[in-house]
C-alpha cells in the first residue's frame, strides 16, 4: 500500500491533515496516524509500521496492530491509500 497520487499531506507534532484534490475532503489523525503515514510514504510494509511504532513507544504489539490495521483501513475506504 502507498499513499494516492491526489493526496496531500502535512505531518506535525499533533499529527496529520490529509487533502484529498479530487473531492476537498480533509483528514485528520493524531500522531500515531502521522506516523503510519510516514511509514507508507517510506513504502514500508503493514508489520514494519507496527514494529517502528512498538519500538518507538513501547505499546502493546497487539493493540498497534489493530489500530495500525483499522487506520489503513479507513485510509483505503476513503480511497486515500491503494496498491498501485
């Protein structure tokens, strides 16, 4: 997965704004979100995102993968993220 073509992104300390072009939906996300983001951007896999992010916090594996897992899944449903 990597981010579409029609999406903009800016990353601050307080997370994520995503601008998609083609419809001028904005989208939002706390930091853990910008960081998924810059892992895909990266072109780093679904576990390599969730091992950073378990290495840089400490957090539960199994908690950050479900929740790495529901934001790329909201990500694709809003046609931000695809395969291609």
């Amino acid at each position: 997965m990597k981010p579409s073509p029609h999406v903009r992104s800016n990353i601050s300390d307080d997370g994520i704004i995503l601008l998609d072009l083609r419809t001028g939906q904005i989208f939002s996300a706390n930091p853990i979100g910008a960081r998924i983001w810059a892992g895909l951007e990266e072109g780093l896999s679904m576990p390599a995102i969730v091992e950073r992010i378990v290495g840089e916090t400490g957090a539960d594996r199994a908690v950050v993968e479900g929740d790495v897992r529901e934001f790329l899944d909201t990500l694709t449903l809003r046609a931000l993220i695809g395969d291609s």
